[in-house]
C-alpha cells in the first residue's frame, strides 16, 4: 500500500485503530511529521491533540544518521551504535553537549509554536496532566525507532501507559519497540523499506506554521476540551 498523503494515512490507521479497538485518552503526534495524521485521528475520535517534541543528534560526520534521540527529560541511544558511544569518551562528551543544545532547540520550537496560538490552548497543551493517562503517540512512520521510543520513554517516566501508532513501520523499529514492551499499531511492515517517504506519493516537509494553524483548526472545532 502506498498513501495519498498523511490525511489519506490517517484515515487507514483511525480504521485499524478501531477494529483493534485501541483505547486512549489522548493523542501525542510528534512533530513535526505526526501533526497531520493527529489532528485527523484526534477528530476522528474525539480525543484531546497535545504536541510533543523529539530531536535527533547527529553523528559528528554524518548528520543524518542518528547517535541518540533527545527530549526535554529524556536521551536514548540509537541500539545500533550504544555500545561504540558508550565506550568512546569523546563521543560520549559529544552526545552530552549536544543534548544540552537539542533541549534548548526543543524550547526555541515550543516558544515558536505557541507564539500567536490563543492563550487558552497554550495553557492546556502545557499543562496536560498525563499521569495515568492511555497516550497514543502518533507520527507519520518508524525508520530505525529511535524518535519514538525516545518519545515512549519520556511518556513512561511520566506515569502514562503508552501505545504507538504510525501507518507504516520499518521492521527493525518494530522490534525495537516490542523488545521494549510496546504496543505498536501498524498496518504496514513492509519487507523492503528505504524511507518513510516512500509509502507515501505526497510527503511534503510541514513547517511549524502548518502545525500552528493544525492547531488552531483543532481546538476551534473542540473547545469543550478546554473547559475541562
């Protein structure tokens, strides 16, 4: 199967979320890919829609290959590489100060995010209670996992019990968050897989202005959620 675009996955994995009958209170996109596909399952079932931010830090040469993943209360590693990182005391230094920088990265985009948003849904987004809460963490799909479980982490340490929801997952990333004790909802494992982008046929970059306006759309349509 490959996707219209985030919407059209959305709408598959609201359908399988259903036949599988998955319960949660809220729903946590990451952001910025998992936006689209929140806000839809979020309407769809009628659920509360609280971003939530992971960032990678790159390998020193190489960018775009992941060392660890980073939130503002969390670090993971990525399983592939932990042992090298954890044994090279310059990588590890490494690492540390670039956690520090992707902490204050994940601040800047929150502060920019809300800049502009009404008061209101600022205030609620901020201070969710989510202790004991059923969290669907949602992005737009799982290359090596890292983000995710990252993400799952943080959630967990919060309290939360935790269930992961993408349209399509690399096999290595589901895995990676079963060997974790996850529960991954998915309908597409495919046996080939290169990029997330490549079960989709319209995979543009969102910038944090869609996400903006994705928010403000949702909250106007669901201000009861407000008044709790």
């Amino acid at each position: 199967m490959i996707y219209e675009d985030r919407i059209h996955a959305a709408e598959v994995l609201s359908e399988v979320l259903k036949n599988n009958n998955v319960e949660f209170d809220v729903v946590v996109p990451l952001m910025r890919g998992g936006i689209i596909l929140g806000k839809v399952i979020a309407e769809n079932f009628k659920k509360p829609l609280i971003p939530f931010f992971v960032r990678k830090i790159g390998f020193p040469s190489n960018e775009e290959f992941a060392v660890a993943c980073v939130t503002k209360n969390v670090l993971v590693y990525n399983k592939s590489i932990e042992y090298t990182v954890k044994k090279d005391p310059n990588l590890k230094f490494y690492v540390e100060e670039q956690k520090d920088k992707k902490i204050l990265e994940i601040k800047n985009l929150e502060q920019e995010l809300y800049s502009g948003l009404d008061e209101k849904i600022v205030s609620f987004i901020k201070n969710f209670n989510f202790e004991n809460k059923k969290v669907l963490l949602v992005d737009d799909g799982l290359a090596t996992g890292t983000s995710m479980l990252c993400a799952v982490k943080d959630f967990e340490s919060k309290k939360s019990k935790v269930v992961v929801a993408v349209p399509v997952s690399s096999r290595d990333a589901f895995e990676l968050l079963e060997s974790n004790n996850v529960r991954v909802v998915v309908p597409i494992i495919p046996e080939k897989f290169y990029a997330v982008g490549q079960f989709y046929y319209s995979f543009e970059q969102i910038t944090i202005e869609e996400c903006k306006e994705t928010l403000k759309e949702f909250y106007s349509k669901f201000k009861v959620f407000m008044k709790e």
